[in-house]
C-alpha cells in the first residue's frame, strides 16, 4: 500500500493533486446542490422542514426596531454581491503578504467560485420564493430565495479565510480565538438574512451545509497538496522564494544537494574572510 502511494505521489505532483481534487470536489459540489434542492422540494411538499420557516420569521419581526434593522442591514451588506468581494480581496491581500505566498488566492478565488456557482444552481433549479415583503425589512430582494448566497458564500470564503490565518499562527490559543470570531460572523451572516425577512430559516440551512462541505473540499485539496509536496519536494513550505519544485530523477536530486552543499560552504568561507584579515 506504500509502494502505491508513493508511486501515486509520484506521478500526481502536489500541483495537480490540489488542482484535481478543487475541480472534482466543486464538481460533487455543484451536483449536491441539485441533489439537495430536489430533496428539499420534497419535503417543502409534505410541509416538514419548512415548518421552521414561518414560526423563525414571527420570531424574528417580535425583535425588530428602527435602530437593530438598520445596523442588521449594515452587517448583511457585508456579505452582498460587492461587500464581500471587497472584504474577500483585503484578507486575502493581507495573507499574500503574510504567507509570501499565492495560496490564498488561488484557494479563496478557487473556493468562492464554485460557491457562487452552487447558489446560481439552486436558486435557477428551485425558484423558491422569498417572505412576503410586508414581512420584510427595506431595501427589498427579489431573485429566488434558495440557497441563500449571502450565507453560502460567507461560510466559504470567511472558512478558507479562517483555515488559512490558522496557519500563519502557532499558538492554539490564537487559533480558538480566530476560529471562534469565523464562526460567530458565519452564523451572524445567516441568521441576519432571516431576521430581515430575506430568506427563510431553511434556505440558510441549506446554505451552512452546502458551504461546510465545500469548504471541507478546498481544505482537504490544499492538505493533499502539502502531502504530496512533502513527498516530492525537501524544502521549506512554498513561498514566492520557495515554489514546490518537483523531484526529478536521483541524479537531479543529488545535483541539488551537492548545490546546497557548494552554497553553504562558498558562504562559510566568506563568513571566515573578515577575520582572515
């Protein structure tokens, strides 16, 4: 079974792992949309899982005033069509500095992708509608209300966010801590669609799920890539210094040994030179 893995590894390279796994992974993505939405027709039907819906939204309306609306409606505007890309390419620009790396980029870019995707699919398949606006907060929405994109891809995109400040800390404290305010701001998001009256309670439920699951892909593919770097690859993590060469042949990788061996020697002899004289 070692044989094998290691000759998967091989010939797989951690490049293409990632890249196989991020296109099938979104790929079973998009299908569990369609499935779930056919699902979820089903039990709308038999009035099951929408029970949920009508008594979370007269839950909601009991809490509103003038002054939480408005800070509620400031908030989900956060994860909207332009409030999350921005939010998206700030942390994103920050873990490139931080990580001296493109990872964030390709995994956020990759990841959210497929999650706008994944909600253009359920909402074109399922045609939900949404509340009625007399139970709604203003400005109104009007495209079809299942899933919910606004939670969707804020699980995604602040899940990856989060997955990924998680490695540039060493502390588990500061993980807990960064883990814990991810989570609070996903939940938040989904929550803060329902009590405004833009989507029913089930729609973004739907949304956590189909998001954790693709946020599981996106993380499981960038695991599969260190994996199979490790294997092909001595060094340091990939960095812009550092890209994730893949080993060559015996030859090659002993020419590159000797080459670090000459590089380390031509620098000890000049760290001598000064005292020399």
């Amino acid at each position: 079974m070692k044989s094998l893995t290691e000759r998967y590894g091989r010939w797989l390279g951690p490049y293409a792992a990632l890249w196989i796994t991020l296109i099938v992974g979104g790929f079973m993505v998009v299908t569990l949309t369609l499935l779930s939405a056919e699902v979820y027709n089903s039990v709308v039907d038999q009035d099951g899982v929408s029970g949920l819906d009508k008594p979370a939204l007269q839950l909601a309306k009991e809490f509103r005033n003038p002054a939480l609306d408005s800070a509620v409606t400031a908030f989900t505007n956060i994860g909207g069509g332009i409030g999350m890309p921005i939010l998206a390419s700030i942390l994103v620009a920050w873990l490139i500095y931080a990580s001296r790396s493109w990872r964030p980029l390709i995994l956020v870019g990759g990841a959210a992708a497929v999650s706008v995707t994944a909600t253009s699919v359920g909402k074109t398949l399922l045609g939900r509608t949404r509340p009625d606006h007399i139970d709604a907060v203003p400005p109104f929405e009007f495209s079809p209300s299942f899933p919910s994109g606004h939670t969707l891809n804020t699980t995604v995109v602040i899940g990856i966010v989060v997955y990924l400040v998680c490695l540039e800390f060493r502390k588990t404290s500061a993980r807990a801590w960064v883990i814990a305010a991810g989570a609070v701001f996903i939940i938040a998001m989904g929550l803060s669609r329902v009590f405004l009256g833009h989507h029913w309670l089930t729609d973004v439920m739907a949304a956590w799920l189909i998001g954790a699951a693709w946020m599981g892909v996106v993380i499981l593919a960038h695991r599969l890539f260190h994996h199979f770097r490790r294997r092909e690859h001595a060094g340091p993590a990939p960095t812009f210094e550092h890209p994730a060469h893949i080993k060559g042949s015996k030859a090659d990788r002993a020419e590159r040994l000797q080459g670090t061996s000459d590089a380390g020697g031509e620098a000890g002899t000049r760290g001598r030179e000064p005292s020399a004289g």
